[in-house]
C-alpha cells in the first residue's frame, strides 16, 4: 500500500466511524446498522489482510465499530415496552459475528476473544436460542478463565443461570441459581460489579 493509499484509507475510516457515531447519538437502528455494514465492507475490502499498520488499525476500527454497533441493537440493556424486530436482530447479531471474525484474524487477546463471543450469546438469547445462547456463554467463560479475567468470567456465569432459569431442561442444568452469582459478584470486590449486577437483573427483566 503506498502512503497515499494509507492515508487515503485513514481518512475514510475517521468518516464513517463520525457518521456511525451521529447514528448511534440519533437512536437511528435502521441507518446504525445500515452504515456500519456497509462501512465494515468497503473498509475490509480496501484494508485486504491487515499487513501495513494503516490496514491493520482500520481492521481494528471495523471491529470496534461493528461491535458497538450490534450492541447498540441488544434489546436486554433494558426493558423493552415492545418484542424486539428479529430482523434487526439477525442483522445486529452478523455484524457483532463480523466483529468476533476480525478478533480472531488480528490475534486481538482472548478478553476480546470472550466479549466477542458473549455478544453472540446475548443474541442467541433475545432470539430465544438457549441452546446456542448457553453454548456461546460457556465458551466464553472458557475464554474469560484463560485470560485471567475472573470478574468477566463472573458475568458470564450470571448469564449462564439465567438461560438456565429460562430454558429449565433444554440446557445443561447449572450450579447457581441468577441471585447466587450476583451475591459472589456483590463480594468479589470487581470496581464494575454493581453495574454488572444492575446489567444482570436487568436482562432477566427482558426476557423472562
């Protein structure tokens, strides 16, 4: 890649990333996810494997903004007044699948590794796949424990009970019921711990 394709790239990429913020700030899901897509595309075509720094740093700005994007989507940050749009489900769910890819292609740490992979479950579950939901948690677990990230780990065990206590029979049966997970994560001493606890209960208000 020469320097003027570099920088001609850089500056692209700091475009859409304004545009998809202005999306996200407006509350706008049909143009956040429209944009992001067609963003991460244009980006991953130009930005080929990553090789040069600037291919690699807008590989990573595909990553991070597909993943907030897709986030943004996630019906279980709230309580809804209304059942989600699964189209926009599904949408939301490949972008954050985009994101996960591009964790993996760029050796981006197993941290990322595991969020990535939580987000896939979190929309397994709004789709009301258990089984694809508890299997995405558990690997993600998995990968929480091999980074040495207990905290995260935790987190991930909460939503492990809670497509337990949803699914009943239809998955693996679990340990901990949601309290008792949110009772060790209360005297764990994580700095984010009350908020995971808030961000727990929250979503078994979602979808239950």
């Amino acid at each position: 890649m020469t320097e003027a394709a570099a920088e001609s790239l850089t500056a692209h990429v700091a475009k859409v990333q304004e545009d998809i913020t202005a999306a996200r700030r407006a509350g706008d899901t049909i143009t956040l996810l429209a944009t992001a897509e067609a963003a991460a595309t244009e980006i991953e075509r130009r930005a080929g494997d990553g090789r040069n720094p600037a291919e690699r740093e807008a590989l990573i700005a595909v990553r991070r903004f597909t993943f907030n994007a897709a986030a943004d989507c996630w019906p279980g940050w709230s309580v809804p007044d209304t059942p989600p749009d699964e189209q926009i489900l599904m949408r939301a769910r490949e972008l954050a699948k985009r994101s996960a890819v591009l964790v993996n292609k760029l050796d981006l740490g197993r941290v990322q590794e595991g969020t990535g992979i939580w987000l896939l479950g979190a929309f397994e579950l709004a789709l009301g796949r258990h089984s694809e939901a508890y299997s995405a948690f558990a690997l993600a677990r998995e990968r929480y424990i091999a980074a040495r990230a207990p905290g995260l780990a935790m987190l991930t065990e909460g939503y492990i009970a809670l497509v337990c206590q949803i699914a009943g029979h239809r998955v693996p049966a679990c340990g901990e019921d949601l309290d008792q997970v949110c009772a060790r994560i209360a005297t764990g001493g994580f700095e984010d711990g009350a908020e995971w606890i808030e961000q727990l209960r929250t979503a078994r208000k979602a979808f239950t």
